[in-house]
C-alpha cells in the first residue's frame, strides 16, 4: 500500500525521523515563542514529514500477521512444488522415450565403427601398413641387405 501522505513531502524541511511526538513538541515550542509566522509554518512542515516517515514505517514494516501470511504462502509454495515435480517426472515418463532419443543422438553423432573398437584398430593397423611398409622394407633392402651369387 502507498503512503496517502507522500505527495505532501519536502526535502525543504526536516522530519524527526518517525518520531510524530518530538515533532509536535518542536511546532508547540515555536508556535508559544514566536509571533513569526513563517516559523510556525517551518516548524508544521517538519511536522508533516515526520508523520509520513512514520506512516511510511508502519506500511512497510512486518507485522507478525504479516510474518504469518508470508510463512503460509511459502509453506503453500513448497508443498505445490513437490507436486509439480511429480507431476512434470510422470509425463516425461510417459510422453518422451528417452531410448529412442538417446540413440537417435548416437546415430547422429557417432560413426558405427567407433562400437566396434577391434575392426577399428584391425583396419587402422592395416592402413598404416601399407600406406608406409612398403617404403620401409624398401629403404631397409637397399641399405643393408647384399646380394653373393654362387655358381657350381
């Protein structure tokens, strides 16, 4: 709730804080030893201030019956919730085959090949083979390997 008497408010005078009794003290005092009106005027706006500040206060504070509500509310909050989680769990299980996703995502993200680990490193191996064997046992030959010829 808004404070009625918020639009009355002016940072040209000042308040006692929330205390609406100083505040009238201070506008007896001025009012019984001045004959300025101005004064009085000062002194009755401070007044209004302070009474806002207190309004203002009092809506905003926490009372114990507003402590209470809040309590239930969570209290309400809390209970709905487990439901709503129960309730969410059952539909999924019920409208959504996690199998059939799961392997979708496979399919899509995995080669076939990679399940089969030993026709993977069968067919690695044997790519590296002959993409460098022959060159090697070529090089080999020719390096170390020499050739006698005997004739009976």
């Amino acid at each position: 709730m808004n404070n009625p008497l918020k639009g009355w408010y002016s940072d040209l005078f000042g308040s006692r804080g929330v205390d609406v009794a100083a505040a009238l003290n201070y506008v007896d005092e001025l009012a019984a030893a001045s004959s300025d009106a101005i004064a009085v005027q000062t002194a009755a706006r401070v007044l209004l201030n302070t009474v806002i500040g207190a309004v203002d206060q009092i809506l905003t504070s926490r009372s114990p019956e507003k402590l209470a509500i809040l309590e239930l509310i969570d209290a309400r909050i809390a209970e709905k919730a487990v439901d709503i989680d129960q309730q969410i769990s059952d539909w999924m299980d019920s409208n959504v085959d996690h199998d059939n996703l799961i392997s979708e995502w496979m399919s899509d993200n995995f080669d076939v090949n990679d399940y089969n680990v030993d026709d993977v490193v069968s067919d690695k191996i044997s790519e590296w083979a002959s993409d460098n064997l022959a060159d090697e046992i070529t090089e080999c030959v020719k390096a170390n390997l020499t050739f006698r010829v005997i004739l009976d």
